[in-house]
C-alpha cells in the first residue's frame, strides 16, 4: 500500500531528472527509478554539507527498493547511468596510472644494484572506482574506500549479493557501512604485511533493490544497526 510519489514531485525536478523519468510510461516504475537515482546521485556530490543534530553530514544516502518477483523493480537499474560515466573515467585514468607504473617498475628491475642506490623504487598507484562491487572482502572494501579518497557507491540490482558477502566471514564488513552513515572513522590492521589503513572521514551512497526476502537475509531483524540506516520503498506485486 505504498503511496506512489505524487506528481508535483516530478513537476519540480531539474532538468536532467525530469527528461529521464519520463522515458518510463508506470508511475511505479517512475518512482523506483527516480529513488536509484537519488541514491547514485547523492555520490557524486561529495562536497556539499549540511548540519544535523550539530554535526556535518554529506549527501549521501541509503536506499532499499524491496518488492516481489518480476514485480518492475529491476528498472532501478538504469539509475546506474547517472554514476557510470564518472566510473568509467575513474577507472581509466587509475588503469593508466597502473601502466606507467609497471613500466617504471620493469625499468627500475633492469638497474644494477649500484644504479638502484641513487633510484626510488617506484610507488604502485592507488585503485580508483567510484562503483565499488558488493561482492569484496571486508579488507578488499576498506582498501577500495581508502584508494577512493574514502567517497564511494555501492549499487546492485540484486541485494542477496550484498547479503551472501557477509555470510561469508571474510566478508562481513556491515560494521563499516554502519559507521559510514555517519562518516566514523574505519581502521584496518593487516598482521601479513604489516600494513595499517585508516579512513578517517568515509562518505558512502547505497542503492539496493531486492525481494523481501533478501532484506531478510541481510538485516534480520530491525535490531540491526544497519536496518536503520535505509531509506525503504517496498510495495505489492498487482
């Protein structure tokens, strides 16, 4: 019994958002599209801020779109879109990057050990992305939100790919979604490599849609700290 978005919602829009949600004919589809993306949206603007209960908060935000089966919430996917480009340029940029560095590296190798001594031994860049996969080790997600400048997306059309990484005990990193709401502090200690990460300031937008069910199986209980952080659209297969 979701009430759909009224129409002077869509009458206000910008621009951008209002040519694209006409392109779907159902107001529910219209109203799943247009929350996606929100979702995205709300992470590529990092650097706008606003105050609540006297602390800065980022734009980001946490949506859940939770419906049946085959019910129209797959059309969330096309939010994507609003997000793919920066994506794409991120990656590439951080894949040339990767290239100039193993090409210096090769090039440093070749040197004499007496050449080495006046030479600095090339840095491996950082992995940049702006969408980071939901199926990524704890470890693997810290480090991606560290390499992002601690700014990042999470977007999957299918929540029980969320929800089956953190069955997984290398893979449980609820903790730090719960702390990035709120932009706390995350720090990650490998003893292998000695290696400290710290992401002091992480600023997070999720979009998630999923069956009932697969809230379930991610959040089972409203008990969980992470339930509360979502904004939910859920409604009935007609």
């Amino acid at each position: 019994n979701t009430p759909r978005l009224p129409e002077s919602v869509y009458k206000n829009l910008p621009s951008v958002l209002r040519d694209s949600v006409d392109l779907f004919q159902d107001a529910l589809e219209k109203d799943v599209f247009l929350i996606g993306a929100m979702a995205v949206i709300s992470g590529c603007l990092p650097n706008i801020r606003g105050v609540y209960f006297d602390e800065q908060y980022s734009a980001h935000l946490y949506a859940f779109i939770t419906a049946p089966a085959g019910s129209g919430k797959g059309k969330m996917k096309w939010a994507r879109f609003f997000g793919q480009s920066i994506h794409d340029h991120v990656v590439e940029k951080s894949q040339t990057a990767q290239d100039e560095y193993a090409l210096k590296l090769e090039q440093y190798n070749n040197l004499t050990a007496k050449e080495r001594q006046n030479e600095e031994k090339p840095r491996e860049p950082q992995h940049k992305m702006f969408f980071i996969p939901a199926n990524s080790s704890s470890s693997a997600f810290i480090q991606a939100l560290s390499d992002n400048d601690f700014t990042a997306v999470i977007f999957e059309t299918e929540a029980d790919t969320l929800a089956g990484t953190f069955k997984q005990e290398w893979g449980n990193f609820s903790d730090v979604l719960r702390k990035a709401f709120h932009h706390e502090r995350t720090s990650l200690f490998r003893r292998k490599d000695h290696e400290f990460i710290d992401i002091k300031d992480p600023h997070l937008a999720i979009a998630l849609s999923g069956t009932p069910r697969q809230v379930q199986n991610m959040m089972p209980d409203t008990e969980n700290g992470l339930f509360s952080r979502f904004l939910y659209y859920a409604f009935e297969d007609n």
